[in-house]
C-alpha cells in the first residue's frame, strides 16, 4: 500500500483537462407540469431525546422526514446523533457502501459512467477500500480535525466502522453529478430587499440516499466550534451539500461535467469540496467570509458553489476548481451565450456548466415570472417545470427565515419518483436555531 500511494502521489499530483468542448445534452420534457402540491408548513413533532440531542420528524405521511439537533462537541454531537439514529445509521451507511460497490462494479464494465476515471484506475490498482483510504490520506491535511472527531463519535455510538464513515464521505470528490440554482434580489423578486436562493440536487435517486432524508441542526458548545447551523442531506452525513446558517448564509452546488477552458486544472490534493461548504456553513459570518474561504482553500475538482447572504441580500455564483475561483454576480455571469442570458438581479445556472437545454429553460421560467418571484413559485413554476432536483431540493427564503425542503420517493413509498414533483415541507429557521438544550 505505501508504495502505491508514493507513486500514486507522484503521479497524480495534478488532473490536466481534456476535451473541453463538449455539451451536456437533454433539456426538460415540455410536458412537465407545475407542482400544485400544498406545502407542508405543520411544526416538527418530537420523538426522542437523549444526552444532547433530539430527533422530531416533520411534514406529512410520505414526505415527511427527520430533523435531528445536536449540541456540544464534535465528538459530542456524532456521538447524540449516532445514539438517536443508531438503527437508520446502520443502514444507511450500510446500504451506500453496497451501493458503491455495485457502482463500481457497472463502471469497470462501462455500464454506468458517474465516476472519475482516476478513480476507477486507483480500484483496478488498489481495490475500493484502498483508493477511498488515499483519498482520505490526501485530503486529511486540509480537513479540519472536528470532522474526524465527530465521524469517531458517530462510530462509537451507532457501532458503523470508523472507517467506513470516512470512506464514504469521499464520495463527492469522486463522482459526477448534474444540479441546478439561482439566486435572486432586488427587482428580480417579489418583496424587494430580499434575497431567495434556489439549490436543486440531481444525483442517484436509484440509491440509498432516498431512503434516509435529514436535517442536522448543530448547536456547538463553543465558539471555536462555529455557531448554528443545518446540514440538509441525510442520516450520518456531515458532509453539506445543502444547508442554512444561523447567520443566513446558504449555500447551493453543481457538479461540473461540461466545463470549457476557464476552469484550468483540477487536483486531488485540497479539501474535498463538501467540506469547505460546511465550512462556510459552520464558521464564516458573512459573503465576505465565504468568498476569502474559498479563494485561499486548496480547492480540488470542477464545480459551480452559490453563497447566499440574507444579511447583505447578495448572492455569488463561483467558478470553482484547483485552478480558479471566479466570483460572479449578474454583471459577469459566465459562460457567456445566446442560452444563458444575463437576468438583473439574478444569478443561474441550469445542470451544468455548459448545458445549453435545461439552462434555456431556466433562463424563460426566470424571466416569466420576473419581479415576482418567490418561494412558493419556485416550487411551483420553476423547479418543476425545469425538472431539476430529482433527490433533493431547498428552497432559501432569507427575508423570513424559511426553508423549503422536498426529497424524492424513498422505495417503500408512493406517488412521483423527483423532489421537484413531490410536497414541500415548510422549515421555521429562527425557530430550529433556538431550539432548547435537552435537560
């Protein structure tokens, strides 16, 4: 193994881009329907409580899910979590890594194609637990030490492998997803002087993750250790891909398939990028504090970030990979094309980078319902008919300090498969930061 990961590293000390004029292709079907669901704006109900932490679930019959609180330390709110859901844990973590391996097993054979191909070269060479540990090892030194800390309090208390934990969050380094967001302001929206932000997720909704929809609300015990914030993803994932702050700062991401020339390089060698979005989550106060964040990281693959701040009702869309972090407002939006129009007072992105179907079809639900957007609308007008956010979808209202969550139908569950198609469930920010410790 030490070998390997000595040539390895020498050899992979940087991903030098090929074919860069490619576009993704399909575009929504123009028999998609808007989403006249009611949305759910009913309190969460508690189930449990244990030594920092309580679970509730919140919504209605099949569209409901989990909202988990943790407070303390690192390794105190892993472990809170991992003794609330220690069965749903299990099973989860369980489940993905089965999943992975049957992936794996369909990309060697050219069946499925949603890994990197260095990834799959390290498998052949190492096999899948060696290459997921390399990556842990080339990433360890820009991760901070509280994600390993609370993986161990995780483990301890749900009884997962430690290293199984670890594994599996590498999974966003090392596979290609397509999503989709917006930010909007000013005369773009309904209520000026209010910020809304989009995040749609489509990725693997023949998975496990459908099964195992959560929101962690974490209450750290010191300062050093950040302030509040919710991580909207799934059981045993610390990770964030979607969340909201207690100091209103949201973030949105897209996994870069179709880039051109402007990205530059990627590398292995950084913070996987689903940690620094915690990051900013978990520790920065403002957009101010994002943008440094991200410009001085050791950033990795190719990927579209959106920051939101209901503070300063700004949003940026950023250009991101090893090679840049390019900041965009709705002055300088890129890539620049007949298909992806500049919008005042709007920033988006449909898909891709470049994905000339969906980001048109975006573009034309933005600009129809222009100077009124909201968040009811865009669950009902715009994600659906866009037919983006097949896993998960959030929906940020800054100016009143809600969330909007939906999730895709989990196996055991009726009615549409997407998120984008299913009912809303309404989140009262203010009061899931405020939530009380348990006795």
């Amino acid at each position: 193994m030490e070998q390997w990961t000595l040539l390895l590293l020498l050899g992979l000390s940087f991903i030098v881009r090929t074919g860069q004029s490619a576009y993704c292709n399909g575009k929504p079907s123009p028999d998609a329907q808007q989403n006249l669901n009611p949305i759910s704006t009913g309190p969460p109900q508690l189930l449990r409580t244990v030594t920092n932490g309580k679970v509730y679930t919140v919504g209605e019959g099949e569209d409901s899910f989990k909202i988990v609180h943790v407070w303390g330390t690192p390794y105190e709110m892993g472990y809170a979590q991992g003794t609330l859901m220690k069965e749903e844990a299990n099973h989860f973590l369980d489940d993905v890594w089965t999943y992975l391996e049957e992936q794996i097993i369909q990309a060697i054979n050219s069946t499925v194609h949603i890994f990197k191909p260095w990834f799959l070269q390290d498998v052949a060479n190492l096999g899948l637990e060696e290459a997921l540990d390399l990556e842990i090892d080339i990433t360890r030194r820009y991760t901070g030490e509280y994600f390993f800390e609370e993986a161990k309090g995780l483990s301890d208390a749900s009884g997962v492998d430690l290293m199984r934990i670890l594994r599996i969050h590498m999974i966003g380094e090392l596979t290609k997803g397509h999503c989709s967001m917006f930010g909007a302001w000013g005369n773009a929206v309904l209520k000026k002087g209010s910020l809304l932000q989009l995040r749609s997720l489509d990725w693997n909704t023949d998975g496990p993750f459908k099964d195992y929809p959560q929101v962690t609300v974490y209450h750290p015990s010191d300062p050093k250790y950040g302030h509040a914030f919710a991580n909207i993803g799934w059981t045993g994932w610390f990770g964030s891909i979607t969340g909201y702050s207690s100091q209103k700062l949201a973030i949105s991401e897209i996994g870069v398939s179709y880039p051109d020339a402007t990205f530059g390089r990627e590398s292995r060698f950084g913070i996987p990028f689903t940690f620094i979005l915690r990051d900013i989550l978990q520790f920065d106060n403002t957009l101010d504090d994002a943008q440094k964040r991200m410009s001085t990281a050791h950033r990795t693959c190719d990927l579209i970030l959106g920051v939101g701040d209901g503070k300063m009702q700004a949003f940026r869309g950023v250009e991101y990979s090893a090679s840049v972090a390019n900041f965009m407002d709705d002055t300088n939006m890129m890539p620049e094309a007949d298909w992806h129009p500049k919008i005042n007072n709007a920033v988006y992105w449909g898909m891709d980078w470049l994905c000339p179907g969906y980001s048109e079809v975006l573009a034309r639900q933005l600009n129809k319902y222009y100077g009124n957007l909201t968040a009811e609308i865009t669950i009902r007008d715009i994600v659906s008919v866009v037919q983006s956010g097949s896993l998960h979808i959030a929906v940020y209202d800054f100016d009143n300090n809600l969330v909007y969550v939906a999730n895709a139908k989990a196996t055991y569950e009726s009615g549409p498969l997407d998120a984008y198609d299913r009912q809303f469930v309404r989140l009262n920010m203010t009061e899931l930061f405020m939530e009380k410790t348990p006795l």
